[in-house]
C-alpha cells in the first residue's frame, strides 16, 4: 500500500509493481474541479485503480431500490464528466477509471462500503463548510467517512466562504 505522504512525493518507487485502488466520491459541488486535481496529481505518480462514486440517497419513506429516473440521470451525467476530465488530464497514464452509481440511505454508509468492497488504499473526497443549527460542520457524510473508513481519507476542505469567516473571530468581550 503507498501511503498519502509517499504518493505526493515525487519520485515514488517505480519499480513498486502495485495498484493503488482510490474511491472518489463525486457531485455537483463547486470542489469539486479542485478535487478532481488532487485526484490528477495522485494517478500521474502512481498505477492507479479509480472507482468514481456517485450516491444517490433514498429517503426512508421510499424503498430503497425505488425508481429515481431523474436523479440517476443526474448521477451518470456527474459521474460521465468527471471521467472524462480525469482521462482527458491523465492520458497515457497507469490509470483504470470506473464509475459507480450507488442508491443508499446515506452516503458516508455507502462510500465507506464501496472502499470496503474494493479494498481501497485511499478514499480522496471533498468537503464544504457549512452552518447547521448555529454551528460550522463538514456534513453528515464527511463525518461518517472520516469515522469509519477502514482506509487513509484525504480530505479536501474548499477555503471558508467569506460570509463564514466573521462567525469565527472569537468574542472579545
């Protein structure tokens, strides 16, 4: 397994004959053009296996394999782009890009499942802070993941949005 700090440095082992597999999970956020060149960077140093996942979640009042036509189209539209943009900026690469469309109840489950399934080394996600009840949290899913995956998580945190960062100066009164 090549650990986070080895895949960045350059001039990893190129004698080393193994795959990195990495799970992506991808949607529609503004991260994620930034995500996908993290991602970029990691498969031009290493002979990479990439599952880009797309979660669509069911809600609990549905059953879990129903029909969601317009979601789904929406998750292979997602998943088809950021495919196309991995291979277009990593050609001629070690490089295998499967895409995996997955209904679930929540996200984190899924992801942290499909990095169990595929026996990742890595799970590369981006996250977004946000405000909820009053107070800044990454999101139900990140939190999930970054608890339970069994594998090294890198986590790509986008800058605080500026309507955020007043919030954050502590009260000097």
């Amino acid at each position: 397994m090549v650990s986070l700090r080895q895949a960045f440095r350059s001039g990893t082992d190129p004698s080393d004959p193994g795959w990195v597999e990495i799970i992506v999970p991808v949607s529609d956020a503004e991260s994620e053009a930034r995500l996908l060149q993290v991602v970029e960077r990691f498969a031009m140093r290493n002979k990479v296996i990439m599952t880009l996942v797309y979660v669509v979640e069911v809600a609990q009042s549905m059953p879990l394999d129903a029909e969601l036509p317009s979601e789904v189209a929406h998750g292979e539209d997602v998943l088809r782009e950021a495919q196309d943009h991995i291979l277009k900026h990593t050609s001629g690469k070690k490089l295998t890009v499967n895409t995996e469309l997955l209904q679930a109840r929540s996200a984190g489950a899924a992801i942290v499942d499909e990095a169990i399934d595929r026996d990742a080394g890595v799970i590369i996600m981006s996250a977004t802070v946000q405000r909820k009840h009053g107070e800044l949290t990454l999101g139900e899913t990140v939190d999930h993941v970054l608890k339970r995956a069994h594998c090294e998580v890198l986590l790509i945190r986008e800058a605080m949005p500026e309507w955020l960062l007043p919030s954050m100066e502590p009260d000097l009164e």
